[in-house]
C-alpha cells in the first residue's frame, strides 16, 4: 500500500469519525422545545393588598388565603404543564392608597410578575388595574366591589366576586321577598369612599321597588374615630331597618355606637359588609351581634371542601378563614388553573385562557367562574348571611342555607 493511499485513508477515517460524534452529540441533546422538556421553575405572582394600615387586618387575611391556595397547588406538584413549576407570591403593600397601588404594581411588574391580584379597597383596585392594563400584565381582582372598574373597556382585568351593583341588587331582590308589612323604612349608614357611595347609590335609588321608603342617607369617613353623630341622624330618622356598608373597624364601630345609644330597630342589614361577615365581629361584640345579616359573598357550607380549606386556615394561621379571605384563596386556585391551561407564562397566553375560564372547583355558593367581555364572573352573586348563637350561618338562598333567617330579630 503506497504512502499516499495510507494518508487519505487515515483523514477519510478522521472525518467519518466526527461526523459519527457530531450525529450521536445531537440524539443526546435533550429538548428544550415543548411541554415535556421544560423544567420546573418559579413563576411569581404578585398580590397588592393593605399590609399595614387601618385595613392591614382584613389586606393580611387575603393575602393569607393566597398563600395556602399556593402551596396547597405547589404540593400538588405545581404547574404541571409547565413542568412543575412552583407558584411564588410577591407581596406589596397599598396601604389602602390608589397611588400606593399603583406603584406597587409597577414594582412587581418589574420582578417579574406574569399575573397581579388585589387590592380589596375599590380606589386602589381603580388605580391598580389601570397601570396593570398600560403595562398589558393580567390582574384578577380579589376583592374590590365598585362597577366602574371594568366597565372601561379593560382586556387584562378580571374579577370574580359580584360587583356592587349585583350585590345591591341581590338585596333589592330579597328584600322583595322578606320584607313584610310592618316593615316599611330603612336608613342606610355607608363609608363614604368609592366602596360604600357606590352601594348606597345604587340603594337609594332602588330601595322603593321592595316597598321600603329611605328616611335617612348617612356617610361618614372610614377613619373617624367617632360616629355619636351620624347615629344620633338615624335615630332621629326612626328606621325600621338600618342598613351598613363600609370596612370592618367603622361598620364595628358603628353597631357599638347603636347599641349604647339604645337606637331600636328591627333588622340590622349589611351590603358587602366589611364587619358582619367576619369571626372577629362575633368575638369582638358578643350578643350585640345577634340577628345581625349581611348580603356578601361567602364560602359554600354545603360543600365538604370548604370545611378542609376552613380547618387548614385556622391551622396555619391562628384565626378564622373570614368571607373576604375565601375569594383570596379562590383567585389563588383559579390562577393556578389558567396557567395551568395556558401552559406558559407569557402574558397573552395567559390572557387568552382567563377568557377561556370555566371554573368549578372551587368553594363559593355560585355555579362555574365564567368571564364576559368585561372581565366580570356571570355567575357571581351574594348570599344573606346570619349571626346566630354566636356563628355566621348562610341563611338566604335556600339552595345554600344552612339555618332558617330570622327576620325581623327579636328585640333585646
């Protein structure tokens, strides 16, 4: 064999080598395409509520509620289509100010949040989602009542908890149905914010289709420290029903200011009632919350998760799951299944499927979460909630009941 045959074998050999090499390098490459080839990450979430503040109480409640959903879906395995990724919450703090909100979600945009929630006050949750909509971040509301915050045409908002205007109406409807005829007057005492003039407008201008007549309109600032006067305007209004709507510390404060001013009325009713349908009402007032009803949104007491997710509340955190920490922990499983079903976290993918929302695992006295065009829940609505013996029971609508409402109460 001559020399020169021997050399081009040897650079043949060479090159069929490194083509073999460079063949099996590609089959071991693993895949960085498609579903079964990502790998577990985090995927931050950031919650705006008041952390600190006159409403740090009721903000640190959903927050809460948050984080359980989130861990219990972490447990689970994460997001599953998205290779395990974990869910992880990023707090802010609106301190119940709209501009704090806002500058709370351009914070959390900035670490990275693919999805917003708040803000429980209707100003800051106003603000929010319209900084969220300039930034195109998703941002489901957890708590926050007033109408005009989707109604400007917004893509990247949602809400699950009936507006007020469903709540006022949920009202309207069963006062049509429980008022009787020697109840014939009603005053309303509301916080004077976006939040409770938004109720009592809309009550005001409905309240005579239930056969009542209003006597008496009676805002005040959520952050007065006294509230003798404007009890002193319902009392010498002499309603047969007295009608709250406002945030936990001033709807308190304002049944106290009832009971030692002796003021007699027959029905003491909220509308998405910051107070009533809290444990820590009970606790706080004892007797004086007897017979008190509210119109709010509520867990489901007739479905058995709702106990478990009750238990594991009060478990972790030392207190009562409250009516507004219930929509905490909803949002938190709901996101859970829209990343879920969008299989990314790209912001108009994950857009995309809220619109797509058909939820029903979850612990509300409402059929699936459904959205409109607005961002609304189509089958959002409130429940009549009673205090009796010392326990916040669902008393109105039947379907949901679990105790007979007393009405009017028993006079003291």
């Amino acid at each position: 064999m001559s020399k020169a045959f021997r050399l081009v074998s040897f650079f043949v050999s060479l090159l069929l080598a490194g083509t073999l090499l460079a063949g099996c390098g590609t089959k071991e490459k693993p895949k960085e395409s498609g579903k079964a080839g990502q790998q577990a990450t985090e995927i931050k979430i950031g919650a705006i509520h008041p952390l600190t503040g006159n409403l740090a109480y009721e903000g640190k409640a959903i927050r809460n509620a948050l984080e359980l959903a989130f861990e219990e879906v972490n447990a689970a395995g994460g997001i599953k289509s998205l290779g395990g990724a974990k869910l992880k919450l990023i707090d802010g703090d609106n301190q119940g100010s709209p501009e704090k909100a806002v500058t709370e979600v351009q914070r959390l945009v900035k670490e990275g949040a693919v999805i917003l929630t708040g803000c429980y006050t209707s100003s800051a949750t106003f603000a929010a989602t319209q900084e969220a909509e300039k930034l195109k971040t998703p941002f489901v509301v957890t708590i926050a009542s007033a109408p005009n915050i989707l109604e400007r045409g917004f893509k990247y908002s949602f809400r699950v908890q009936p507006n007020a205007n469903v709540f006022a109406k949920n009202f309207i409807d069963y006062m049509k149905e429980l008022v009787t005829p020697d109840i014939k007057t009603a005053a309303i005492m509301h916080e004077d914010t976006l939040f409770g003039t938004t109720f009592a407008d809309y009550i005001e201008k409905h309240i005579g289709e239930t056969g009542l007549k209003l006597v008496a309109r009676v805002p005040y600032s959520n952050q007065s420290p006294n509230l003798t006067a404007e009890i002193n305007k319902v009392a010498a209004a002499k309603p047969d029903i007295l009608i709250g709507t406002g945030y936990y510390r001033d709807q308190t404060l304002m049944v106290k200011t009832l009971k030692e001013q002796k003021v007699k009325v027959k029905a003491i009713i909220g509308i998405a009632n910051g107070a009533f349908s809290d444990p820590k009402f009970i606790d706080e007032l004892g007797k004086d919350a007897e017979y008190i009803m509210d119109v709010n949104y509520c867990h489901n007491p007739k479905n058995s998760k709702s106990k478990e997710v009750m238990e594991k509340y009060q478990q972790k955190y030392g207190s009562p799951l409250s009516s507004h920490a219930v929509y905490g922990y909803v949002v938190g499983k709901l996101i859970a299944d829209v990343l879920e079903r969008a299989g990314s976290t790209d912001k108009e993918k994950i857009r995309e499927a809220l619109t797509k929302t058909n939820f029903a695992d979850h612990i509300l006295p409402n059929k699936e979460i459904r959205f409109n065009e607005a961002g609304e829940n189509v089958n959002a609505a409130g429940v009549i909630t009673q205090i009796q013996n010392g326990k916040k029971l669902v008393v109105y609508p039947g379907e949901y009941a679990e105790a007979k409402l007393i009405f009017p109460m028993p006079q003291q």
